[in-house]
C-alpha cells in the first residue's frame, strides 16, 4: 500500500518541478516561495523582496530539482538545479545568518551525497564556515545573525540549519563543525525545551549566555509552543543522532518527540501552536518530522524510527497533497499566523520535505543518502 501510494507521490512531484521549472523560467531568478491558488507566487510585495536572492526559502527548490534529476536521470533537472544554485551560491560566503544551513544543505551538501559533484561540497564547505564564524563563543551558540540587533538572540529554528554543520565535521573534513553544532545543541536544550518536552521560539541571551528573556515571533506566545519551530529542533536532533550517534541527540530527540506526540491530533498533522487547538494546521511540521524520521531509520541501529516517519508520511499523502493541477504539493502549510501571513498555503520547504521523506522510502536512495556521512 505504502509503496504505491510512495510511487503515485514521487511521478506527481516529478511532473509538478518539470511544470514548475518551466513556468518559473520567465520570472527568473525570482525563487519560488509559495503557492497559492494561482501558482508560485513571485510576484514580491515589500513582504517577499527577498524572493529575489533566494530568502531562506530558495535552496529548497534548487533541493527538489537535484531530486528529480536522481530519480529520473533527466538532464533537464540537473541544468536547472546548475542555474538556480549559480544565483544562490554567492550567498554562502556573504552575510553570516543561520540560514545558510536551509540554504546550502539541501541545495549543495545533501546532492553531493547523490552526484558526488565536487564543486557541490565546495559550496556547501563555504556556507559551513560561514555558519562556523557566526558562532557566538561567550553565549555558546549560533545567535541568527551577527547584527547588533539580532546577535543576541537564539531561535529554536536554528537547529534545522544544523544538518550542514553535522555534514561538514562528517563528510568534508570539518573537525570543529561537530563541537560547535553540539555545543549549539546544548544551549537550545539549557534555554529553549522546557520540562515537558515543548519548546519556546526564541531567547535573548546576554553576552555570558544567560537568558535573558522568551520571545514568540511566530507562535502564539513567549509561553508556547509554535509547531514548525518544535519540528526544526526535533528534526534537527534527529540529524544530529544520524550523523554522529551520540546518545546526548537520542535523548533530546526522544523528549521533544514525546511531547509531539501527546500533543498532536491523530494524524500527526499539529497546529500551527500547540496552544491553539481550534487554529490552523501547518502540514510542514508533519512534513519535516516525517523526513528526519526516516533519514534516521536508515542507520542500522535506529530502525524504530521508520514506523512513525512512514505513518506520519501516509497522513499526509492521503490527506494533505494536491491534486496534479496546482503547482505545490503540500497544502495546509501555517507560513506566519501572528504577521497573518499565507496561514493557508503551499510552501517550497514543506514540499522539498515531503519530496525527501518520499524519496527516504525508496531502497536505493536510502542506500546512497548513507553517503552523506
Ligand atoms: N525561519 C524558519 C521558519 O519560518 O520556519
């Protein structure tokens, strides 16, 4: 059942990036952000400038063609991946911001696990560093950004930036990149998961890494929990257990899994926040749980995961992808509820996530995604 359902989803995403990469061709280099009923939306307001460098958004798409191009061995996908990333890449050594690690891992780090394309991990070794520099020594972690305003604060999003990091020590030759992500880790556990598993959004911490207050920008509030930000760190750990199987990420994954759990409806779709039970759904959350699920249950010793990742990935294939005739692949995706920003929409990186937990079912790409360690 899985695996017709797996395969009906992968011709799907495979048809919709060909007519997405087609129809994009005209606004390019504007990169695809979301999707409402129209299609991708790049018309950019003064919201959605940043559209035209590519956001924190953009390496998911360039991520979903470098897929295609696995699957299908078709050109096409290759020369467009080439295209995109050639505009995105000076990215990598420029501003220091944590979103190099959404931009670069699925644009560079993880397709050189798939092509072994050199000048991939030169890309992704550069946004490494520059996630390596922003690293705050005095309050321990990777603040978001290296600017007076913004050095100070740590967000729960970080940790899904992570992944590039744990390539980085892995497979590139990084030695420090393993401490830093793991000391990044130890601060979000101090400041930012509570006793039951749930997490804040963000923490100001002065310069010793005390925190000084809670902040939500884009859950509901200081004291709750936003799902996507729950998923990033609980996806984050998940990568942090695949890539160097330290128990510290076993235990820190178990207890904000626990708390996802109990707290989510039945589909394991959550809320936008936990705290809003009648609010909006944000499919991405599912999306990006599901995928860090299975990539982990493809190491030997953590098979367990794969049950959960594939009931999560079922949901949302029977009950939250769209039809072949609109351009995203994942509806009921909660972009920015508090800013009453596209709360009901198709997003580039719930797509991209559940285009990869898709893919994370098939054997062969299972096999050779071992090769990002
Ligand atoms: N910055 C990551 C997010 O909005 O989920």
């Amino acid at each position: 059942m899985i695996n017709e359902l797996v395969e009906e989803q992968l011709q799907i995403c495979i048809q919709k990036t060909r007519r997405n990469a087609d129809a994009l061709d005209a606004s390019f280099p504007r990169f695809p952000h979301v999707a409402h009923h129209r299609g991708w939306d790049t018309s950019g307001d003064e919201e959605w400038k940043q559209l035209v460098n590519g956001y924190w958004t953009g390496g998911f798409w360039i991520g979903m063609l470098w897929l295609c191009h696995h699957l299908t061995g078709d050109d096409y996908f290759k020369d467009n991946a080439r295209r995109w990333l050639q505009k995105l890449s000076p990215r990598a050594g420029a501003r220091l911001i944590h979103d190099v690690g959404f931009l670069f891992y699925p644009s560079a780090a993880l397709p050189f696990a798939l092509t072994r394309e050199k000048d991939l991990q030169i890309t992704a070794k550069r946004a490494a560093y520059t996630m390596l520099r922003l690293f705050d020594k005095g309050r321990g972690c990777i603040p978001i950004q290296d600017t007076e305003e913004h050095k100070d604060v740590l967000a729960i999003d970080t940790m899904m930036n992570l992944p590039l990091l744990w390539w980085a020590g892995a497979s590139a030759d990084m030695a420090e990149a393993h401490d830093i992500a793991r000391r990044h880790t130890e601060a979000t556990a101090r400041c930012l998961v509570r006793a039951d598993g749930s997490t804040a959004h963000i923490a100001r911490l002065d310069p010793q890494g005390k925190v000084v207050r809670l902040e939500s920008w884009q859950g509901e509030a200081p004291e709750t929990c936003w799902s996507r930000g729950h998923a990033w760190a609980l996806a984050g750990a998940a990568h942090g257990l695949f890539f160097t199987g330290d128990a510290f990420y076993d235990k820190l994954l178990r207890t904000l899994w626990h708390f996802f759990e109990k707290n989510s409806p039945e589909d394991g779709v959550p809320h936008w926040d936990y705290s809003d039970s009648g609010g909006e759904r944000d499919a991405s959350a599912a999306a990006i749980i599901a995928h860090s699920l299975l990539l982990l249950s493809t190491s030997s010793q953590e098979r367990e995961w794969a049950e959960p990742g594939l009931r999560l990935l079922q949901n949302l294939a029977e009950h939250y992808a769209h039809g072949v005739e609109h351009p995203g692949l994942l509806k009921k995706v909660c972009f920015h509820k508090p800013a009453g920003i596209d709360v009901d929409c198709s997003c580039m990186f719930a797509d991209f996530y559940y285009m990869l937990a898709l893919c994370l079912c098939v054997p062969d790409f299972r096999k050779q995604i071992r090769k990002l360690k």
